[in-house]
C-alpha cells in the first residue's frame, strides 16, 4: 500500500489521532512498539490562523516518528486552507482532516463529523485543502451523521473525487459517538467498490491482535487504524504486528516489563509538560490501562495512583503492586 510515495509494508496499522493522547512522546513510544504511522492531535484551523500557541505546539513532531500525519478540523474553507498551508511548513509527511470527531465542542459546531450534516461544504474544503499543499491529504471520517444517513460509499468515492489520496473510515455515526458496536461491513464496501482506487483503512474497536486480522481478511482494508485500545498500552502495536506476521499470539512479557513501559510514558509526559500537569495528562492511560484490569481487590490501589500528585509517590505505588497482588 501506498499514500503517496510513502510505501507501506503489508498489514500496515496506525495509531488514530485523538485529543490529549497521540502527543509527541506517545507517539514515538507507539512507533518504537511497530506503529506504522502515528498521527497528531487534533489542530483547530481558527485557532492555528490565530496563532494560538498550545494549537502550534501540536505542529511538533519529530523524524524518529516519520512517517507522521497532521491532522486538523475546522468548518471555514478560507481557515482550512491557511491552516493546511502553515502544517505543511511544519514538514508533515501526510495532510489528514478530520471529519470524523464526535464530540460536541466539535461537531456541535459543524466541523469534524458535524461535517457529515453538510457534505457539500466538506467536499469544498476537501477540495480546496487538497489544492492549497504539496504533500499528501488524506480523510477520516465517519459512516453518517445517523443511522438514517449512513452515506459513507456515495461519500468515499466523492472525496476521492477531490484529490485525496486515502480515506480512514471508523465504523460507527456520529450519533453512536463510541456506543454499540462498530459496524465494518460499509468500511468493507467502500473498499471493494470497483470504483474506489486510493488505500481505504478501517477504524472502530480493535483491541486485540485476533480481530485486527479479522478485519483485514474480511473486509479487504488496505490498513487498519487503533484508537482507544492503545490507552495504557502502546505495546498493543507489537502483539498485533507480531501475529499478522507469525499467526501467532506474542508470548507475554513479565509484569515488571509493562510496568516500566508505563512508566516511561509518565516520564515523557513530565518532561514535556511539568510534574503537575504531566501526572494529570497521564491519569488517563493509567486508568485505562488493561495491565491493571482483573487484579482482585485492586480498587484502593487505583485510586491511590491516579491521586498521586509527584512522579516519586506515583512510582512507589507501582512499585509495591507486583509484590502486592503477587504478580510476575
């Protein structure tokens, strides 16, 4: 598969972009793990033209994560246009817009998947947004506003139309936000549509190795993007590279090892930010970390960790789980 002149190897897997999570220290963590492409944070197109400087902060990435995607949302052409065009200059490998974001700060105002409300306008950016760069652009975006308006293979062929050179699709509508479950057979006719001829990359609920290959065998995607499941666990990339290269499973590493890849992250997450801020950015992926998940009893000993308030406190209570709950 190719985007562009990058090429990618077979079975390709990225990590999504999502707010507060694909920042440039978990983005090369995933990378280290086999992510075969990572994409930034969401950039606001208004903000980005106003120069808002925690917006531009986000333009920094860096060649140990290439190739590398910017992605950004807005609903003015005349903003995404300048937007697209100050990206570029940040040396993106891939243009990425987002009309796919559910949240209502987003949609609600008619940019990210609120642009499936009004596909003319989103094919007019597209359009102009494609002719504004040199560098690839791509789309990710949603099967429909609704359940009544899944427009999604009309939509791709489209968006092809203007010049794209892939489409992410995640299997759900904007209404579902991240409810239910995804729905891949429409990712699956959008990529074998005759018509269709740019890399069509499937999102939506990949959580382990065995449905990653699912996906891949039955719907014929040219790549396959993961989300949520990475929260706590950039090592997801390995297992999953692993078993599309092997068809077998990674044997499990030691308790200590996935302990020192978390933290790890919270060591980049602090020394990017600060220790305050860094710890709360981090809550996230501790919380949602699996590593975590089944351990009897082990509620007090959450909740002890996402109150730490230094790196030093937060390390302690790790460091007394194994022993703890008697984990190796």
């Amino acid at each position: 598969m190719k985007i562009g002149n990058i090429e990618f190897p077979k079975y390709p897997v990225f990590l999504a972009p999502m707010e507060d999570v694909t920042d440039i220290g978990f983005r090369l963590l995933c990378k280290r793990f086999g992510a075969d492409m990572v994409f930034t944070e969401f950039v606001s197109s208004d903000a980005l033209v106003r120069e808002v400087k925690k917006t531009k902060e986000k333009l920094t990435i860096s060649d140990e994560e290439r190739p590398v995607a910017i992605q950004i949302y807005g609903r003015e052409p005349d903003a995404m246009v300048e937007a697209a065009q100050i990206c570029e200059s940040a040396n993106p490998d891939i243009l990425d817009i987002n009309f796919g974001c559910p949240v209502k700060k987003v949609a609600g105002k008619g940019a990210g998947s609120g642009m499936l409300r009004t596909p003319e306008l989103m094919l007019e950016i597209t359009k102009k947004v494609v002719k504004a760069v040199n560098i690839p652009v791509t789309v990710k975006t949603r099967l429909g506003w609704d359940s009544d308006t899944k427009i999604i293979t009309e939509l791709a062929e489209q968006l092809q139309d203007c010049g794209i050179q892939a489409l992410t699709i995640h299997g759900r509508t904007r209404a579902q936000m991240y409810t239910g479950e995804a729905d891949w057979t429409l990712i699956g006719e959008a990529k074998n549509n005759p018509r269709i001829h740019i890399p069509i990359i499937g999102n939506g609920d990949i959580d382990s190795a065995e449905v990653c290959k699912k996906r891949f065998d039955e719907t014929g995607v040219d790549a396959v993007m993961i989300g949520r499941a990475t929260f706590g666990r950039p090592w997801i990339f390995q297992e999953v590279k692993h078993y599309l290269q092997t068809g077998e499973l990674l044997p499990q590493e030691s308790f200590g090892w996935y302990l020192d890849v978390l933290k790890q992250q919270v060591n980049q997450s602090v020394e990017r930010l600060d220790e305050r801020r860094g710890i709360l950015h981090i809550r996230r992926h501790l919380a949602s970390s699996p590593l975590f998940k089944g351990i009897p009893d082990f509620k007090l000993t959450r909740i002890a960790m996402l109150r730490a308030n230094s790196v030093e406190e937060l390390f302690s209570i790790m460091d007394e789980i194994p022993e703890k709950f008697n984990l190796v």
